[in-house]
C-alpha cells in the first residue's frame, strides 16, 4: 500500500538541487517559447538539452518510463508541422510531459528519505527534501488552482473552492524537515509516514484537478471552438497520464474508459462518467490503504499511522464529489471517520481503528452506489448451452491438475454443453475439434503421453470458446440491420459469456525477446482483458441503435475484442518459447509439454499471421513441432511481427481507399491497423529503441484522429512515419 511507484523508482539519483533548479529554469523558458507563433522547435531543443534532458532521463530509469522520448518526438513534430494548432497540441504534450517529471521526482524524493531514514544523516536527508522542494517548484501552479466539481444536474463542471494544495504542501515539506532531525527517531519516523501522504497526495489532487479543468474546457468549447477543443483535451489526456496508474490499479476498466474519452471524439466525453471512473479509482485506494492499517495495527505503529494517513488523503480526492452526491452531513462523517482512524492509529488501539474502518467502508459503499461506473451488464439468459459449457471447461482445468487424471472424469464433463458447442463450431469452420479432444481424452485413459494430452484439450477448447466469440459477434455486426436490439443483445452477451471462459488468457502479461534475442521473458501487462471487457461494454452501448454512429461503434468494439484476443494467444505462443528453452536441456517432458501448449496457442491465431506471411507461419509450426533444439526464440517474434506488419500494411491501404469516400469505413481500418501494430510495438522498443516506438504511437493516433476528420495533410504524415518506422523495423527482424 505504501508502494504507489516503480519497484526501481529509488535508484541513485544523478540531479542534486542546484541542476534541479536549473532543470525548473529551462522548463519555465520552454513555457515562454511554446507561447510564441509560431512555434521555434530548434529553441525548446536548445532549452531542453543539458539539466533538464538529463532530470527526465533520470525518471525514466528510475521507473522505466519513456518521457524522454515522447518529449522528442513532440519537439520532432513541431519541426515537421507548420499547422499552428497541431504545434500547439505539441507544445502541449511537451508541457504536460515535463510537469510529470517534476511530479515524478518529488515522489522519488519523498520515497528515496523514507528507504533511508534509519540510516541517512540528518543532512543527506535534508538534501534530499530540498531536491524535492526545488522540483515543486516547476508545477506550484498547478497546486494553486481551484477544485473542479460537478455541476448540481452532473453534467459539466465547474470551479469549487480553491484547494490551497500549494499551501499544504508546503507546510507539509516542512515538518517533513521538522522530523529529519531525528530527535525521536521512531515516532519523526512516524510522522514523516504521514507527512509522506500528505505531500504527494495533495500533489496527485492537484493533477486530478488538472484533468477535470480540462475536461471542463473541453465540454465549454466543443460545439463552437474545434481548435481549442482539441487543446484542452490533449491537455486533459497528457496530465491524465500523471496520475494513471494511481487510478488504474483498482479501476482498470474505467481506466479504459477515461483515456477513450480523453482521446476520441469529443462529443463523447462525459463529465459525469469520468469523475466517477476517477473516484472509483480512488476509493480503491482508500480500501487498499485501510487493508494496510488493519493488518499492521497492534504490530506495527508507525506503519498503520502512515497506512491511515493514506486512507485520509486519498479520500480528500473524493471529498468534493462525495459531498456532492450524499450530502455535506455525510461528507463530515466520512472525515470525522478518517481522521478517526489516523487516531486510533497513533494510540495503538485495534477497536478504535475497527470502528473507524467500518464507518468509512459504510459510506464507501454508498458513495460507489451513486457513481455512474462502466460495467457489462448481462441481459439474457445464456444457459443454454453456453454458461454450460463455460462451466464443464473449468472443471476440466481442475481435473487435468489432478494426479493421476481421470480420463472417464474429463469424459463426463466433456459430455452434453461443451461438446455441443465444440461441435456446433466444428460445424461452422470445417474443424474436427471434437475428434481432436475424443482422442486426447483415450490417450489419457491409455495412460499415453497424459501430460501432452491434457494440454491438447484446454487449448483446443480455449480455440473453441475463442471461435464462438469470434461468431457471435461477426453475427451482430453484419446482421446489426435485420435483427432487433433484443435479438442482437441476446447474441452479444453469448459471446461474452464464451470470453468469461478464456479471460484468464487474455489477462496475462506480455512476452518479449530478452535483451540478447536469445530468449523470451517478461514485460509489462497489456491489460487486454480489460481492454476485450471494455469493448464488450461499449459494443453492448452500440446495440440500442439511438445513434447513426451505433452500427459503426459496434463494429469498432468487435476490433477491439478479436484482435487483443488473438493477441493474447500469440503471447501465450512465446510464453511456452520462454518455457521451451528454459527446460530443453534438463527438463525434457516439462519443455515437450511447453512446445505442445505452444503449439496448440499458435493454431488459435495462426489466422492472423499466415495470410502475410505463409512461409513464416509455417517456420513457427515446424519449430513447435520439431526437435527442440531448433526452436529459437528471435525466429518465431520476427516472423509473427513479419505478419502482423504485413497485417499492417493492408489496413493502411483500406484507409487510402477509403479515407475520401468512406470516413466509416476509413476509421475502421485505422482502428484494425493499430491493434496489429500494438502487437509487435515491445519488439520494436527493443530493436529501435523508445523513440521510434513514441514515433509510431503517435502516428497511429493521428491516423485514426485524420480518419474522423478527413484530414488529409495528417493523415498523409502518419502514414509516412509508419511506413519509415515499419521499414526501420523490418531491416532489424531475423
């Protein structure tokens, strides 16, 4: 619960207080210069390079960001566009870019004094505070503003009153250095927890405000400014990215929702539904905070003291919109709880703090139950067949794990729902599926090659439960005209009781190649189960057919539900490579067993790779079929990136043709073209580095955002940088 940052983000720093000072300076002139018309990209460069540039670059080793390079590939894009709005949307970018590196190193700062507050002097302590200080110093104007809460009727915002977070900052830095003196080490330990809260917390609410200013610019301007409608919302979605992760850890759906509305079409954004995805975030936090207090109550002074303090800021988020929807009665409750628990923290007192957690988690509920939050909403009964079958699949994952596995147990509930839906998809794709797991089931009961087996049947129903999902909503899309909203409904909410079966899958965390291309490890998560949920709600939203955009919007959510699927099984692919090599020599059965889970992953999405690249496709199969020796981890990426790049190049060309005479069908291929590029984009980070990567991201966004708006000079440019970086990549590929 203390840990809000990178596991890296107390590394040794390399800025000392004078070179942050100096990094503040260059960054108050980068403001100047980003104010003039036009804009002089070769002067924000000269600014940004020296203190500055090597402060940024030292946030992203300390938590594995890429400021850095989005910071160039804004400058970069101000070089190559003379339209004043998209340099201004630029400037922007680098502004918001560089205020979340102050942001940044006053929590690394913060957390750096708390890891060595037993063992620094008081001095090193105190320069590190002053570090911190001085990079508050860059962003107090962001401290200062006004809270921004919702209008009585909640559909736009407005100016609250003024949040004073620079003031409480400050005060707070300086008990911070009150209790660097270590006159009473454990309890200035205790208070500095605290204090720890109080400073980066109110700093997290004042970009939480920064947001919903944004927000509310956009909602003031959008039918009668365009320009500063797109301003304000690329305002909105960088100082979103700040405080992101906060708001994503316990809200990764609503997470989604926020950064589509921040980056799409703004007649879509809703004042409403993003505080309440904000605030659902951080009441997540709150519980998370009060779950630390709880287990380190009686044991742990110090550390339930600041658990408490964590429970209270985070909540001072809410405190605005709480007062809002319950009253100002219950606004003082929920504080008077809070401020309880910070007590009964520092008293020790585990019946004291139980009371205090229970007030608090009794308003929680009912301030959550006011929220308007995104969720799917199941409306039909789909037991028929497919709830079933979802259910007999689960229960053969716990018998395959069983030791020795009942062949004649499989069998049973293989029988009834599940293989009539394995049969019903064998009959609609020409597959033999059925048979396949008929003659995996004799094999276990032979007693033949039983590990293997078991593998062959979950992948081959996880195929089958992929296929139905794929179906049922193919189905909605193209019969979306000749069926009633309840008859499409019906059918979209099988195909999402058919995911619930292969969530776990898309859930996963993403495989890359290991720095040597040796091997594969790791990377971050991709969050496509959020990412399919998501659509899944956004397609359901479409199905009423109240808006002309509805039939396209469906469409879009089907993309964004077949494609981070597909993408889900092509990771599953390398995470049995990484298996695979791991154990060939000294575990032969465990990387036999890895290369068939690789093997069976690979049939799911083969689909989407060997259409562009038959012959690579088929390298794949022959190394998850073959010695194993012969597998080899950087052959297989590069062929699947091969593919999803050939993938790429064709959605380009649908763009072209139709971007004059098609915008529907322009903005559909621009949507398909990003989920493939998403694909291979890790690898092409580790083959080109960061910057193309940005380069590329930023490209896919304009493409899409040219498609909307038939703008064509944009969307000529994107479609330049793709196909330089694409080139750049494909020349690394093995």
């Amino acid at each position: 619960m203390l840990d809000i940052e990178s596991a890296t983000a107390h590394a040794a720093t390399t800025s000392n207080k004078e070179a942050i000072a100096t990094a503040v300076s260059a960054f108050k002139t980068i403001g100047t210069l980003r104010k003039e018309t036009p804009i002089n990209a070769d002067a924000i460069a000269s600014a940004y390079a020296g203190a500055l540039q090597t402060l940024v670059q030292e946030v992203d080793t300390a938590n594995k960001l890429s400021l850095n390079s989005d910071i160039l590939a804004a400058i970069d894009d101000i070089k190559k566009n003379n339209q004043q709005n998209e340099q201004k949307l630029a400037g922007q970018v680098i502004d918001k870019t560089l205020q979340r590196v102050f942001y940044q190193v006053i929590f690394n700062r913060i957390a750096a004094i708390r890891d060595q507050f037993e063992t620094a002097t008081t001095e090193a302590l105190n320069q590190i505070l002053d570090e911190a200080a001085a990079s508050f110093q860059a962003i107090i104007g962001a401290a200062q503003r006004a809270n921004q809460i919702l209008t009585a009727d909640r559909q736009s915002l407005v100016e609250g009153t003024n949040s004073g977070l620079d003031i409480v900052i400050n005060e707070s830095f300086d008990r911070i250095r009150n209790t660097l003196n270590k006159n009473n080490p454990a309890e200035d330990f205790a208070n500095f927890g605290i204090e720890r809260y109080a400073t980066r917390m109110s700093l997290t609410r004042a970009y939480y405000n920064g947001v919903l200013r944004e927000v509310a610019g956009v909602l003031k301007n959008r039918d009668s400014d365009p320009e500063t409608t797109a301003i304000e919302q690329k305002e909105g979605e960088i100082f979103y990215r700040i405080i992101e992760s906060l708001v994503a850890r316990d809200n990764p759906v609503g997470n989604l929702l926020i950064k589509s509305q921040l980056t799409g079409n703004p007649s879509e954004i809703t004042a409403d539904e993003i505080v309440s995805e904000l605030n659902k975030g951080f009441i997540g936090r709150v519980k998370a905070e009060m779950k630390g207090q709880e287990d380190n109550i009686g044991k742990d002074r110090a550390h339930a003291m600041a658990e408490a303090a964590g429970a209270l800021y985070f909540a001072n988020i809410l405190l605005p919109d709480l007062e809002l929807r319950l009253g100002a009665d219950v606004r003082s409750n929920f504080e008077n709880a809070l401020n309880n628990l910070l007590s009964a923290s520092s008293e020790n007192s585990e019946p004291k703090s139980a009371e205090a957690r229970q007030a608090i988690s009794t308003i929680l509920a009912s301030y959550e139950n006011q929220l308007k939050l995104t969720k799917y909403n199941k409306t039909n009964d789909t037991s028929l067949i497919v709830d079933g079958a979802v259910s007999s699949f689960k229960a053969i994952s716990e018998l395959r794990n069983q030791t020795p596995m009942s062949a004649d147990a499989i069998a049973a509930e293989y029988e009834g729902d599940l293989q009539q839906l394995t049969q019903l998809v064998d009959d609609i794709y020409g597959l033999s599926m059925n048979n396949d797991i008929l003659t995996a089931i004799e094999f276990i009961r032979s007693g033949n090659h039983t590990a293997l087996a078991a593998q062959a049947i979950d992948k081959t129903l996880q195929r089958v439960f992929a296929l139905a999902v794929y179906n049922r909503i193919t189905l909605a899309v193209d019969a979306f005209d000749n069926l009633s909203t309840d008859e499409l409904e019906l059918e979209w909410d099988r195909a999402y009781a058919a995911y619930l079966a292969i969530i776990s899958t898309a859930g996963k965390e993403n495989k890359v190649l290991t720095a040597d291309k040796q091997s594969i490890e790791s990377g971050s998560n991709p969050d496509l189960d959020d990412q399919i949920t998501w659509a899944f709600t956004r397609g359901k939203e479409a199905l009423s057919k109240k808006s002309a955009d509805d039939q396209t919007n469906l469409a879009l959510a089907r993309e964004n539900i077949i494609m981070p699927l597909a993408r889900s099984f092509l990771i599953g692919v390398l995470r049995e490579v990484e298996g695979i090599i791991s154990n060939r020599d000294r575990e032969i059965d465990e990387a036999r067993e890895k290369q068939i889970e690789g093997e069976f992953f690979y049939r799911i999405a083969e689909g989407f790779i060997s259409p562009t690249n038959p012959a690579g496709s088929s390298r794949i199969k022959t190394q998850l079929t073959g010695d194993l020796a012969n597998v080899v981890a950087n052959e297989i990426v590069s062929e699947i990136s091969k593919g999803t790049i050939g993938q790429v190049k064709n959605s380009l060309k649908e763009v072209e043709l139709a971007f004059e005479t098609d915008r529907n069908q322009a903005m559909l291929a621009a949507e398909r073209l990003s989920l493939y590029a998403n694909i291979f984009l890790p690898d092409l980070q580790l083959r080109l580095g960061s910057l193309d990567r940005v380069k590329m991201e930023n490209a896919l966004q304009d493409l899409k955002e040219a498609s909307k708006q038939k703008g064509i000079d944009k969307a000529i440019g994107a479609r330049e940088t793709i196909l330089s970086v694409i080139a750049n990549y494909e020349s690394q590929l093995n």
